[in-house]
C-alpha cells in the first residue's frame, strides 16, 4: 500500500468481494470428497442406531450431559474416565501439529469447518445466481425484482443448510428422533433452542458473509500455525523463476522473453480469499489448491507442463532457482519432524487402547468414616465405617458380595442390610456404608493403624476389585 | 468529541510527559464510547426496574417488585409441595416399615442426615458421636442406649426430649446425690464395685464391701446385676461405655453429685416427617436395635 504524505493510512480495511470461479481439477475433487465426508459424518452421525440393551440410550454417538457418560458405538465413557477423551485431544492436537508441519495449512484448505460450509454456501450460490462474472454483474446491479428474488432464494436456502447444521448439533446431545420431535412441537429444552438458533446464526453468517475474514481476522489457528511451518513444508506456492517475466504470449518479438504465465488470471479468480498466490506466500492463504486446478488447466491449453503453481516447499525454490529438476513432495512429507510426529501420535494412541481395553466394568471406592474414626461398642470392640461407592459399567443390574480381609479378627455389616450382598442398578454408582468390628482385644482393635482390604465381587461373572484402606483402632484403650 | 484527524503527523497531546513520553489526545473509539454510555444508561435502569436506592422507609421496590427473599420463600414452598406427599406417607405408615420402603427410606436417611446436623449436631457432633466420651452427651453411633435403640424409642426420645421442662410427656428421672446419703468410704466401696463389674482393675475388698451398698442403693435403678434400666434411663455399668467416664474419680465425682444430661423435646418444633427422619437417620447409623 503507498503511503502519501496528505493521505494517512486508512486503519479499517472495507471488505473486498470475493467471487470465485467454478474450477475442475484433482484437488477440486479432493475438496469436493472431503467436503462429502466430512458433512457426512456430521449429519448422519447421530442418527446411527447401536443397541446397547433395555436399559441405555441406542444412539451410536450420544454425549449424555444429564446422565454424565459419553457413549461412542461399543464404548462407554463415565466422567472419571474423561482421560480418555483428554488423550483423544492430545492425538488431535498432534495430528495438527504433523500435518501442519508436513502440508502445510491443510487443515484451513479441505477440512476446516468454515472452509467446507464457505464451499457448501458458494455451490448454492453459483447454482442460483451463476458463475463468477454472472455473480459480478448482479452484485453491481441495481435492486430489481430479479436481485430480490434470486438474492431471496439463496439465503433461503443458506439459512436451511444454517438450520440443518445446527439442528445437527444438538442430535449429539440427546436421542435424535425424539428431540427433532420435541423440537418441532415446541417441547424440546430451551438450551436446545438456544444451540439451534445460535449455530444457525453463525453458520448463515460466517458461511454466507464473512467467509475467508473469518480466516484472516478472526481465526487464531492461522498464526499458531505459522509458527510449524518450516522450509521443507509443502505449501502452495507459484513457480516465479518459471513464469516471470509474465504477460500475453503473441506472437511477437518480445513474447519470446516472456516466462509461462500468461497473466490470465486464472488463479486469482478461482481464489476463495481473493488473493493472487504469484505474490508469494502470505498470511490469507488457506492452501486450498485450486489455483493450482485452474493454472494446470491453462497450462494444458498452451501446451505447457503442470505446475507453475504447485504443491512446493521453500528448500524446492531454492534447489530449482538453480537449474535442478523438481524433487517429489513426499521426500518433504517423509523427514525426522514428521516422524516423530507420527511416533508419540501412533504411542498416545496405543496407550489409549490400552487403557480402554484395560477398564474394568465394575469400580470401587472406599473412604473411611472419619468422624468418629472409631465407635467403641459395649462390649469392648471397636467398630469403623467405611462409605462405599460401587460403579456398575455392565447394562444390566448386578448383585455385590461385600467382603474383607485378613477375614481373622473382623464382621463387617452392612447398613440396612443383613447380608452381604447389594444389588446395584444398570449403569449407575451404588452408595453402601459397611461397618467393619474389630472384637474387643484383637490385635486390630488395639493398634493405631491395621491395613485392610475391602473386596468386592460381582456375583454374575466373578470380576473382583478391590480398594486398600485401613482399620483405625483405640490405641489409647487397655 | 474532537474532529480533529487522529492519524496526522502532529497529533494533540495532553500536555503531560512523563521522561520524554508523551500522551496523544485521540478520542476514543465511537464504538467504545457509545457502549460506554449505554451501560450508564443500562445501569440506571436497572436500579429504576429493580430495588435499589436506599431511603429512610427502606429501599426503593423497583417497578417490577422483585424480591429475592420472595423468591427463597416461593422455592421453600415448592419444594414443601413436591416434598408433600412423601412427607404425608412418611409421616403415617408405621415406623418399623419405613425402611421396608426404598423410596422413604432414601428420603428418610438423607433428610434425617440434614435435620441432625441443623438441630442435632451442637450437643451430639457433627459423627453422631456424641462429644467425647465421658462429656456426657451421648454417642449415638454405639449399641448402648439410655432409653431403648429401637426405632419407637428413638422416636419417643426425640419427640418428648429428656427431662425437657415443656414436655408433661418427657423422659425423667433423677439420681440422687449419694454424697448427702453415703459416707466417702462407702462411696470408695460402690466405686470399686462399679469397677469390678465392668470388668476394671479394683480393689477387691472394697470391691466385695461396695456389692452390699450397690444392691441397697444403686440396684433399683441400675438392676441387680448393674445392667441398667432403659425404664428409667439409667446406664448399664458392666460395659465399656461410660457418659461420664468410667476411672475412679469420675465414678466417685458421678456417684457423689450425680449427673444427668437435658433433651429438648422436639414434637413442637420439628414436623412428625423430620422427626421420623432423624429418627430413622440415627437408627440406621450404626446402633439401631
């Protein structure tokens, strides 16, 4: 931007318009199976059906907020367990950190959110108003009948998509068929409304009007990222040393000097951040490729090689400013940083399934009493009580043997309960209190401290976990 | 607001410069400023909507008349009527199948745990312990009980208190002061002999002396065998509990002076469902019989 001395430089940028034209190539087709996979899984995800017997919800992908568990096809997670979807964000964040580093911003490029509905949004709206130069020419029209009504037509549409996307989000967090009913009944919760309307809001803006300022104002991801990025990071970037001088190939005396770009433009006009990408690298570039579709595409029509705009990384510039031939991308893909990447990624994960597998179905917790620590009983004895949770994982309820050792020296009872054995409901944490007597001059009545263990059986199929605690005796007595 | 440009080369300042740094004079942003002024304006408005200043009849009502002890009292009240049924069936069936009930029992057993510690806990502790043992306000987690463990008792305890003044129906009795009646070497006797039945070092002479004195004066409340006796809340002596200590000199001290411990009746001030369910509570905590 060109500073004059009378003219101080504006501090608010006013949006340019961004049209982008409709491109073919391989990366547009990559774009569109991402776009295909990744709503995919977002819409139909909760409708999936998983049974998981009489007594818990049959949503495959269901985050239970009022029950507290988190159910995901065959598992089931419990908020204590929440380490486990910790670790899943670590792997996530690891997984950006390696593609980033390896690719580049090709997270920004095929699978961020606001990339892909900003995609959606602008097939609707070439599918409505046209391509680029039929959608310039109706945004500077005047407002006629004709702007109303295809402008009306689109954000119609917008705002359907808007409310499918954020009706979609609540699914995940109660029985689908049964909250699209309440919600179209009036009946479902009001921070249901509230999601849905306020996730519809952001998707009709953000896709619709904000778009790639999203990207460039507001998203912090693309400055995190930079910071990844190093020279062997594959980025697109704009062959100069090949199609500089740039300029129309006639046939000419000079056009014999010229390089391979034929400055058609092609590649800016296909931009969704409306930049020109032979400027070099810079902060709005999200790496979507199809500047490199659409500059393949004239190349092929001259009868020049692919390429001027590719996939390249900074050490590439250098090597081919020198007269070598190009290298494969993969040689940049494949290096120390990704791999170890890729290693505590693959290790986290590995350590995940471990430990998912390694849960047991049934939990015990013990907290000793501690006011009294001890109770002495008329005849002598001394007598703690411990407050048990047993947590139940299986669908179905289970009855509890309660039991103690060293068995020599101790009765333990249970509160309200002749026998030793609770039954604990379905999926749910049962609260027991034991009382646990030592008889009146046993070694454990007398110490300060005995170390017991108190066991817990399930009678079905014999899992057995147990929880160490300890006896506290009267010391002060005899 | 000044017009002035803020982005020309000789901005005003506001004349202050602290080592050579100077302030610029630039207006503040529209937007700010506005947000600004409506959150003043927010802000009177609210103490217009709301109470708010204070006056010499107490603070200003505010238009729409909010209250937020009107709102505590309409919880209470919700909660008494979604509480009303449970409490009517808690409060009728008989005591012994309250917890034959899952439901009244749960309600019971975490409604007593609150009703204690409000009312109950000053005197007998925070565990149900009493306060230490020999302070003389009972531990209610043990199997020893002055007046019966079994949940009627318990509910008769708690309902008419012990030697409660307003209460005719209270739980009384009264041990004499044995230091007007028995000599000091008597008393010495019935200690040693207390001793000896609960099973503590003594001298057995006296000991032997003191079984005579205790079948006089002591068996009729606290029976032939030092037992004790629930009619009149008189304390087994032969266990290991003792209200007021058990060694030489408070047996001496209790014998001579005697002791004995005060319950405010309840019936009055709590309801039949939360008497039921402190009741239950203690019952179930650990020494219900």
């Amino acid at each position: 931007m060109s500073v004059s001395d009378d003219q101080p430089p504006k501090l608010y940028a006013a949006q340019e318009p961004v049209f982008p034209r409709k491109v073919y190539g391989n990366f547009r087709n990559l774009k569109w199976a991402m776009m295909v996979v990744t709503l995919g899984i977002y819409y139909i995800t909760p409708w999936i059906r998983w049974d998981r017997g009489p007594n818990l919800p049959d949503q495959a992908v269901l985050i239970d907020m009022a029950d507290r568990r988190f159910f995901f096809f065959w598992i089931e997670i419990w908020p204590q367990e929440f380490y486990l979807v910790a670790g899943l964000l670590v792997m996530a964040g690891l997984g950006l950190f390696l593609f980033t580093s390896a690719l580049g911003r090709v997270w920004c490029g095929y699978s961020c959110p606001q990339t892909v509905w900003t995609d959606l949004f602008v097939v609707v709206e070439r599918w409505i108003e046209g391509d680029r130069n039929a959608r310039v020419r109706l945004y500077n029209s005047k407002w006629g009948a004709r702007k109303i009504r295809l402008r009306t037509t689109k954000w119609t549409i917008w705002l359907l998509i808007s409310a499918a996307t954020g009706g979609a989000w609540v699914f995940y967090f109660m029985d689908a068929p049964f909250l699209l009913h309440h919600l179209f009944v009036g009946r479902a919760p009001y921070v249901a409304y509230a999601f849905v309307v306020s996730l519809t809001a952001t998707t009709f803006l953000f896709g619709g009007f904000l778009r790639e300022q999203i990207c460039i104002y507001m998203c912090p991801w693309p400055r995190i990222q930079a910071a990844m990025i190093d020279e062997e990071t594959v980025t697109v970037s704009y062959r100069d040393w090949r199609g500089e001088p740039r300029g129309k190939h006639r046939k000419s005396a000079e056009a014999v000097n010229l390089g391979d770009c034929i400055d058609c433009a092609a590649c800016v006009n296909v931009c969704p951040m409306g930049i020109d990408i032979r400027d070099g690298q810079q902060m709005e570039c999200i790496t979507c490729a199809l500047c490199i579709d659409a500059c393949d595409d004239v190349m092929q029509k001259i009868g020049k090689p692919r390429g001027l705009i590719d996939y390249i990384s900074l050490t590439d510039e250098i090597s081919e400013r020198e007269g070598n031939p190009p290298i494969s991308a993969w040689n940049h893909v494949i290096r120390l940083r990704t791999i170890i990447y890729t290693g505590i990624w693959l290790a986290i994960g590995a350590s995940l399934i471990l430990a998912l597998f390694m849960r047991a179905a049934i939990d015990l917790n013990v907290s000793p009493v501690r006011n009294p620590i001890f109770v002495t009983l008329s005849d002598g004895s001394i007598r703690n009580t411990f407050n048990l949770r047993i947590r139940n994982k299986q669908g179905e309820a289970r009855p509890f043997e309660i039991s103690i050792s060293p068995t020599e020296g101790f009765e333990l009872k249970l509160q309200g309960n002749e026998a030793s054995i609770v039954n604990v409901p379905a999926d749910s944490t049962g609260a027991h209190k034991v009382f646990v007597t030592a008889k009146k001059g046993s070694l454990a009545s007398k110490s300060e401290l005995t170390h017991i263990r108190i066991w817990v059986k399930d009678t079905v199929n014999g899992d057995r976990v147990y929880r160490d605690t300890v006896f506290n005796g009267n010391q002060s007595r005899n | 607001m000044s017009k002035q440009d803020p982005h020309r080369d000789d901005p005003a300042t506001t004349g202050h410069e602290w080592d050579g740094i100077q302030e610029f004079d630039n207006p503040l942003p529209r937007w700010w400023l506005w947000t600004f002024i409506a959150t003043i304006v927010i802000a009177i408005a609210i103490t217009i909507i709301y109470p708010a200043w204070p006056t010499f009849n107490g603070p200003t009502k505010g238009l729409i008349g909010y209250s937020s002890r009107a709102d505590v009292a309409a919880d209470i009240q919700r909660f008494k009527a979604a509480n009303e049924a449970v409490d009517t069936k808690l409060s009728t069936v008989p005591l012994e199948d309250i917890n034959k009930d899952p439901v009244l029992r749960s309600y019971a057993m975490n409604g007593g745990a609150a009703v204690f510690k409000t009312w109950c806990a000053q005197c007998h502790g925070q565990g149900a312990n009493g306060v230490k043992m020999g302070s003389g306000y009972p531990n209610l987690i043990d199997d020893d009980w002055l007046w019966g463990g079994t949940i009627e008792a318990i509910h008769t305890t708690i309902t008419h208190g012990i030697r409660s003044a307003d209460d005719p129906d209270t739980r009384d009795s009264a041990m004499p002061q044995f230091g007007d009646i028995l000599e000091p070497s008597e008393i010495d006797q019935l200690v040693q002999h207390v001793r000896a039945i609960s099973g503590q070092s003594n001298d057995a002479t006296s000991a032997k002396a003191g079984a005579a004195l205790f079948a006089d004066n002591c068996a009729a409340c606290h029976g032939d065998k030092g037992t004790g006796g629930r009619d009149v809340g008189a304390p087994n002596l032969t266990d290991a509990i003792w209200l007021y200590g058990g060694d030489v000199a408070s047996l001496t001290n209790t014998v001579t002076n005697a002791h004995y411990g005060i319950m405010p009746a309840w019936g009055g001030r709590l309801t039949e469902s939360q008497i039921r369910q402190v009741a239950t509570f203690i019952h179930e905590s650990g020494g219900g019989e």
